[in-house]
C-alpha cells in the first residue's frame, strides 16, 4: 500500500515539474526550463526507483524483525516448561509474517517420539501466540557437556 502512494505522489510530483518547467519556458521563450523540468522528473523517478528496490528487497528477502518482537518471542519460550535455555534465537520479517528458527535445551526426555511431540507443541503453541509466525523450525540442542555449535 505505502509503496502505491509513493509511485503515486512522485507520479503527480513529476507531472507538476513538467507543467512547471513547459509553462515557463512557454512565458519566458527560454528552452532551458523545459531542460531543467526534465532533469528535475528524471531526479524524481531516481529517488522513486530507490525507494521502491528498498521495499521490494525487504519484501523479497526479509528483514530482521523488530526488537520487541524478538523479545517478546523470546520471553515466551523462556517462560515454555519444556525448555531449559534458548540458545539461539533468530526472527526474521517476510512481510507480515515472521520466519522463527529456534535453537534450545530441552528437559530430557524418554524417547524421540516425545522429543518430537513436545518440538510439535512448542512450534503450535508458538504459533497460536504470534499469529504472524508463519515458519517456524526448531532445533533441539544437546545439554550433555562436549562441544555443540551455538
């Protein structure tokens, strides 16, 4: 929507240049502000086509999402009984929609089976309390000593 009402105003904005810039050389007889009001809509379109490769880029590949969305994320998966320590954390925004990977220790458990039942419930309930966390992919990390990437 923003980026319609951007292309929007400097369309109407480099219309206003050239009416400007032909009217003027029109009353005074001088080419040079018909040249100068080109100049100024290509300056126009310039800024237009910057702005909008911003946008579309972030649409397109993402962005990190705000810091109290991260946090509050965060404070929601401390807060899960099933895990012990969020080890890495990272939120990205497509859009209106958040892409969450999670790496954290979980409580131990009996089997893999309940290991991925409890990951499932995480990753619904999780989902439940941010709507816009459209892609979630959880890593369970290993609590015994050793060496364990982070």
């Amino acid at each position: 929507m923003m980026l319609s009402i951007g292309e929007d105003t400097a369309a109407l904005a480099g219309a206003l240049i050239s009416f400007a810039g032909i009217g003027l050389a029109m009353l005074t007889g001088l080419a040079v502000f018909d040249s100068l009001a080109s100049i100024g809509v290509g300056i126009v379109m310039m800024m237009t086509a910057t702005v909008s490769l911003r946008e579309i880029k972030s649409l397109i590949v993402g962005e990190a999402a705000r810091a109290h969305d991260r946090k509050a994320i965060r404070r929601w998966l401390e807060k899960c009984p099933e895990i012990e320590h969020v080890v890495s954390l990272v939120v990205l925004r497509w859009s209106d929609s958040f892409v969450v990977a999670v790496q954290a220790t979980l409580v131990e458990h009996r089997s893999a089976d309940d290991l991925v039942r409890t990951i499932d419930r995480i990753e619904t309930a999780l989902h439940e309390t941010f709507p816009a966390a459209r892609w979630i992919f959880f890593e369970p990390e290993l609590s015994e000593p050793g060496e364990h990437p982070v």
